[in-house]
C-alpha cells in the first residue's frame, strides 16, 4: 500500500549531504558539542546543537569539491620529543601538548607583549595602546628553551603580540633566539617602527629576521575598517626600509568580506613586482576577541581566496596551482609556490606529479622519485618553510628536477610564494582539524597550545 493510500506524506527530500561527523563547541558558552559537515549548494557548513544556545551553523567552505578534495593530501603527524601535559578531560581542554596531539610543531607563536601602538576594529588578541604586559626576557628565555626540549632543532620561531617591536628589549629577545640555533626567526609586526626608524629596520635585517608585515590593501576604506586609521603611508615606508636594508618580507594580509576582496590580485602583483617580498599570507577574517558584526554563513573562506587570485591575476594562476600543507590537517591552508620573471608565472604544482605528491605524502612508496626531490617537498610544503627565501628557493628548484649549481642570489626574488591560511572560530572550530594543528602558541607557563585552541578557549581563560 503507498503512502498515499494510508494518508501518511512523504517526507521532504534532505537539502544537506553529510560529510563528516565530529566534535567542535558552542561559540557562546564554549561547551564541547557534537556537530556535522554538511554539503549544502556547493557550500561546507558546520551544523550543531547546544542545549542551551539551540542549532548553530558557520560556514566552513564556500566550494564542495575543494574541500573534499584536500583530504588526499593528509598524511600521519610526528610527534614531539616531549608532552607537557596528560591527556585526562580530553581534547581540547588538555594542551600543553598532551599526547593525543597528533602533531608536533612546526610554528610557535611567542605573544611577547600585549600592548600596540593600533586599536584595529578586527583583532584576534584584543590588542590596544596602554595595555603594556611586556613578558620579562628572562622568562622568554625559559620558554625558547622550552621549546627547544620539545623538538630538539625547531623550525620557526614566530614574535608576536600586541606589536612585538614596542617591547623594550626587543634586540635583545632576537639575540637570544638567535644564540639558541632557531632555524627561521618570524616578527608579525604593523610596521610602524619599522616604517619611522631606518636603524631599526637595519637592525632587525641584520639578525637574519623575516618580517611578516601586516598589508591589508590600498584603498583608504579598507585600512580604516580594518584598522581604524590610513595606514597606507606606514606600509610604504616600511617596505622601502625593509628594502634598502635587504630584508625579506611576506605581506601578511586580513581578507573581510566586502572590505578587500577585489584588492587580492592588486596584492600578489605588488608580490610579483617587488624584489624582496617573498610572499603573501591570505588570513581570511575568524570572529575572536574583537570584530565587527558579522553573518556566521557568509564570510570569505580558502576557496574564495584562491578562486579571487585566479580571476583578479590575469591568468597567472589556476586554482589547480594551489596545494594543501599536509603537516597540519589539510584543509587548514592551500599554498602556491611559483618562478617568477616579469610578466611570466610559473607555479611549482604545473612541474610535479601530482600522484607522486600524493603518494609521497600518504607515506606510499614512490620508487621513481628522487630521496632529495622528496625531502625537497617536505620542506616546501610545510608551515616552518612558507615564506622563507633560502628554503623556498632551493626547495622549490630540487622538487623540479632543476640542478642545484645555480646563482641562489640571483634567483632569490624571483620564487615567490602565496599562502592561504584560515583559521578557526566558534563557529567552525574542528576537533579533528585541531588535533593535528601544527602552529602552537608558547604560553608563559611553557605550554604549547594549538593556535585555534588558544583563541577560541584559554586567551581569556585566567
């Protein structure tokens, strides 16, 4: 008998495909709650319940295909020499790292000082003028060498804050982290200081530094709704002291949905032209701490980076161009490496195959690929390496085949490359995803936290 017949209707078809199931936590009150990926009209979104705050849904992607399609590139973690913590309430209210951590770091994130000389409208720390909490050197000190116990030979050491350079001992802090052998020594700055003292810009390029400098566009709507005052001067002057001192740059960018999106192809051709900045990293906008009001479904996510790129750079680039970092969980970031000369592109991923990527980073056995062509792209297709000119540029010339007896110097500023990083908020905050977070924030009392854990739930736990 059909359902017509016994008077009972048939249910409406489901508008949601689900992907996955996993756990994440209520924006709100920060409970740890079950919640669903779901394909809805070509858009990922986070699904989820909390008995107090009702269903919630973030967008996660705004492309199915891209999304799903970066698990191939996932591959098993390394573990760190040492945990801090024990694994007792479980993920994510254990870190420190405790062992069900899946990765160890490639990136910790030191928060210097919490102070700036900016009150920007977006801020992930919570950030302003007059707040100060200048961490002592000493203690810095027992946290690089905390640090140091867990990996043994770190990648990237990452300055940061507030503005990092309005710390009083600022040299001295990258003297110390130089004495100590980090490999890649990062300053997230605004460059304000950098911009007003050359001495200081030679100063900090003579440590070996690369200055990840914050760059949102070039309109003077975008620098006020991003960071409340024109700002556009500042960036020149500091790129042009920067230059002349012969530092290596990555534009670090915030990209907010209906602010500066149409500035992304203007941005990687100041890339392009443009000698010593080695890179862009694309941050779409995560709603922690301080922002504007906001739509949890409509926001830029990695694939609108990506596909703005390919439309807004003249066809330099595809968005096949651009491939997930496996360390971390792989749609946390999509990097492109390219060969840059004059008006000619060249991307890495158009000289590879990317089967024998694949099965390199599966740990699959890819017989007719080279030891040193493989470790070349471990070490590109990392977050200790993007954005560092000596590892970009030999790794990326070993992973195509090209001899290594060739003038470094010369081809210095012409491998660039553009990262794409988003990270997480309440709303699309991913257990799995976060387990195997590689870019951890040392905290004073030598944990390391994973970054989105950090934010979304002990910035302002104290």
């Amino acid at each position: 008998m059909s359902s017509l017949e016994t008077g009972i209707s048939r249910p409406d078809r489901c508008s949601d495909i689900l992907l996955e199931y996993t756990r994440s936590i209520c924006p709100f009150c920060k409970r740890v709650i079950d919640a669903q990926v779901v394909a809805r009209q070509n858009r990922v979104i986070m699904r989820k319940r909390c008995e107090e705050h009702g269903w919630i849904e973030g967008l996660i992607s705004s492309d199915v295909e891209m999304y799903m399609g970066a698990g191939r590139f996932n591959k098993p973690g390394t573990k760190p020499l040492r945990y801090e913590t024990r694994a007792k309430e479980g993920c994510p209210h254990d870190c420190g790292l405790c062992p069900e951590h899946k990765q160890h770091t490639c990136v910790a994130i030191f928060e210097i000082i919490r102070g700036c000389d900016l009150r920007c409208p977006t801020c992930f720390a919570g950030s302003a003028p007059g707040l100060g909490n200048a961490l002592p050197l000493s203690l810095l000190e027992e946290m690089m060498d905390a640090y140091l116990s867990s990996e043994g030979n770190p990648d990237t050491l990452q300055l940061s804050g507030g503005e990092p350079t309005l710390h009083p001992q600022f040299l001295e802090i990258l003297d110390r982290a130089k004495e100590r052998g980090f490999r890649n020594i990062v300053v997230n700055t605004n460059g304000r200081r950098i911009a007003l003292d050359r001495k200081f810009a030679e100063k900090v390029t003579e440590r070996g530094v690369n200055v990840f400098l914050q760059f949102d566009g070039f309109r003077l709507e975008t620098n006020l709704a991003l960071r409340g005052e024109d700002l556009r001067r500042v960036r020149e002057d500091a790129l042009r002291n920067l230059g002349e001192a012969g530092g290596n740059v990555v534009l670090s960018v915030t990209v907010q949905k209906g602010v500066n999106e149409d500035e992304i192809g203007d941005i990687v051709r100041l890339l392009h032209g443009t000698p010593h900045i080695r890179g862009v990293n694309f941050q779409p906008t995560f709603f922690v701490e301080r922002h504007p009001d906001f739509d949890s479904m409509e926001r830029t996510t990695l694939p609108d980076v990506v596909l703005a790129i390919a439309e807004q750079t003249r066809g330099w680039y595809d968005a096949s161009d651009f491939l997930p970092i496996p360390c971390p969980y792989p749609t946390c970031s999509a990097v492109s490496y390219a060969f840059v000369g004059g008006d000619e592109v060249f991307p890495l991923a158009r000289a590879i195959q990317v089967e024998d990527y694949l099965d390199y980073f599966k740990n699959v056995s890819a017989p007719h690929m080279s030891t040193v062509v493989r470790d070349a792209l471990e070490g590109l297709y990392s977050m200790s390496t993007v954005g560092f000119a000596e590892e970009m540029k030999k790794g990326m010339c070993t992973a195509c085949g090209v001899s290594l007896n060739l003038d470094w110097k010369r081809l210095e500023s012409n491998v660039k490359m553009i990262l794409v990083k988003p990270f997480m908020d309440g709303y699309t905050f991913d257990l799995k995803r976060l387990m195997k977070c590689c870019v951890h924030l040392m905290t004073p009392d030598k944990r390391l936290i994973p970054f989105c854990a950090y934010n979304n739930l002990y910035r302002n736990s104290k």
